[in-house]
C-alpha cells in the first residue's frame, strides 16, 4: 500500500500541475502559458473560448512567409511592389506607397516590429497572387497544424465577423512559429529603420515592449482592435527553458503588459525542464528493407526536454522507440516514429523522429549488390 501511495504521489509531481483560477491574470478574457519544447500547459484561462485575436492573426502568416524563404519562392532581398490595395490598408501600418518597391526582409521587418497590415498584405499577394487566396492558406496552415478553434477571414486580423481563434491554438501557432529560428532576429529587435538614407524614413519600435524590459524576452506578437482588445503573445528564453505566455481581451496595454509578466515570472519562478537530447541527434541506426541504402540513422526532429516543477526531485527516464507504419519513399524531415519518454513507467513526453538522409525504393542494381554482398558476408561468416 506505502508503494501504490508513493506511486501516485510521484504522478501528480511529475505531471505539471496547471492553475486553473483568475489570480494571475484577473483581467483578461482568457490566457495561457506553456513550456515551448514540450507544449505542457502550466497555466490557463478559459483556454477554448473562441475570440478575435486582431494582430495575433499575423503569426500565422508570418509563418507562410517563412516557409517560403526555406523553400526558395522568397529571398529576404527580393524587392516587392506594393499593390493599391495593400497601401490602402487600415489599421497599424508603415505608410507604404502604391508602387513603392521594398525588400521582402524590410516588409518582414514592419510586420513582426510594427504589426503593419500594408506589409503583411503586400507578400500576402506575392505568395498567394492575392489576399483571398493567402487566407485560404492560412487556414489550410491552421488544420495542419492540427486547430478546430481557429478560422481566418483576412491576413491581417482586423475585426470581421467569423474571424476567431482561442488561446490554446495561439499557443500552438506561436509555438509552430518558434521552430523557424530566424523568426527571433526580427521579434526580439526594439527599434530600427526603414527606408534608411532617403527623405521618407521610418522609425520602427517594436509594440511589444516586454523585448526590451523583460530578462530573457525575445518575441513574439502583440494586437489590438475595438473586438479583440488588447491582446499579447511573448516568449522568453532563461537558463535552457523557454516559455510562452499568451493573454487575450486586456483592457489596456499596460495591464497586458503586468499580467504577462505575471505568467512568465509564476513559469520561470516554479519550473525547470531536464534537458535529455538535442534536435537532430541519433536515436538508433536500422537497416530498411528494400531501400537504396543499407542503414539509416534516425534523429530527432525536436530538443527533448521535460518540464518539472523545481520542488520535485529529478527522476529517471526511460525511452522507447515506436516507428510507424510507414513507406519509401522517406524524405530528411519526414516523421517515421515517436521517442516515447517514460518516468516509472508514466509517458511524459512524446517526440517525433525522422531518417538523416533521403531513402528511395531500392532499384534492381541496389537490390543486386545488396543480395551479393549478404552472400559474401555468409560465406565470410561460414
């Protein structure tokens, strides 16, 4: 009995506990903070209620503007003209002209520093042709990754009727957004220019003032609108834990700013992660049937880490690994299968694996040497 007892205890140590009251952010509609790494909730607030999000939207976009720099259909050089209908955008803007030319990295640089809507539009319309089709996108971006919360009506977040999202699939927009690194070369920036050496030069400060008066704070957005109020999604970074902090519906941007900071302090005060591997790291090597080439490494796709609550004792973990049914042909980056994380046989943690090189069906010669040199191995062997 002295054993079940102590088991139990230890599964409600190690499974962070979640606050559920309105002591640390009394004043906004609804918030929540997370370990970014692992995604462990560690703090909510009416976490589901669908609200507009006003310029919280622009994570998603800025995501899909990302992705198409890795792909290659972006540089951060290319020079963009704006269209009349993204200079006549309303809301927070940085004054583009119709037919001015800017580079993509100075259009990013207005969206993640000012939360400019004439920027977002402008690539919107070099990625998609134009805003409507970009918004398809964004959602599609949405149901990939997984949200049944969200739905988009423009880029930008400026208020229209069935535009909404909840604080639980911002967390996992920003979290999705924190994996293209270079995100945080802009976010983390207080003020710079645009339009350097010319008459029209433009004075950038970032609106999320956490960046320069908050330890560790690098990102991420901010918003407003007459719906959404004021709302705020910040990441920081201290010793190896990084955590985001999401508060929606904020009466002013003072006391989002206070709450915010409320969240980050209660996660950074109380909690820890053991750090067990790194992202790409080898998990195993296997042999594929089948394929062009004999052994494969499997690696990681993400940091493994698992949150604590610094009050506990670290455990030991154990890790198993689960591959999926899957088929060649694989690509670098492809999820085959979980690294499942264990403490006394308690799951904590679950991360996605993938192969460290492209693997193709095996051709007839591949499968020629591949027989020929298991024979020579036999006889060796023999």
């Amino acid at each position: 009995m002295k054993r079940i007892i102590k088991f139990l205890l230890f599964i409600l140590l190690i499974i962070p506990c979640k606050v559920r009251g309105q002591e640390l952010i009394p004043n906004a509609k609804s918030g929540i903070l997370v370990e970014v790494d692992s995604g462990a909730i560690i703090f909510e607030k009416n976490i589901n209620d669908k609200l507009s999000v006003a310029s919280m939207t622009k994570m998603v976009a800025q995501i899909i503007i990302l992705e198409n720099i890795e792909s290659g259909n972006l540089t951060w050089d290319e020079q963009i003209k704006v269209s009349e209908n993204a200079a006549n955008m309303g809301g927070t803007q940085i004054w583009l002209q119709a037919g001015e030319i800017m580079t993509v990295k100075d259009l990013f640089k207005g969206i993640s520093m000012a939360s400019a809507n004439d920027a977002t539009v402008a690539l919107a319309e070099r990625i998609a042709g134009t805003e409507k089709k970009f918004v398809e996108m964004m959602n599609n971006k949405a149901k990939e990754l997984g949200l049944v919360n969200t739905h988009f009506v423009n880029p930008t977040g400026l208020d229209e009727e069935n535009h909404y999202s909840t604080a639980f699939d911002l967390s996992v927009i920003g979290r999705a957004l924190l994996k293209h690194e270079k995100i945080l070369e802009f976010s983390s920036v207080y003020e710079d220019y645009l339009r350097q050496d010319t008459d029209n030069k433009f004075w950038l400060v970032n609106t999320n003032k956490l960046v320069r008066f908050y330890e560790g704070a690098d990102g991420l957005k901010t918003g407003f609108t007459d719906n959404a109020l004021y709302c705020m999604a910040v990441t920081a970074k201290k010793d190896n834990m990084r955590l985001l902090a999401i508060t929606l519906g904020e009466p002013n941007g003072s006391t989002r700013n206070d709450e915010t900071t409320t969240l980050l302090n209660y996660g950074f005060n109380l909690y820890t992660v053991d750090q067990l591997n790194k992202k790409n790291e080898t998990i195993k090597e296997i042999k594929l049937n089948k394929s062009n080439i004999n052994k494969v490494n499997l690696v990681l796709l993400e940091d493994v880490s698992v949150l604590r609550e610094k009050s506990v004792i670290k455990g030991d973990y154990q890790t198993e690994l689960k591959l999926l049914d899957f088929k060649l042909p694989i690509k670098k980056g492809d999820k085959i299968g979980n690294l499942i994380i264990k403490s006394n046989g308690v799951i904590v943690r679950e991360v996605p694996i993938t192969v460290d090189q492209e693997v193709k069906k095996a051709t007839f010669i591949n499968l020629f040497w591949q027989n020929l040199r298991n024979i020579i191995t036999g006889c060796i062997n023999i």
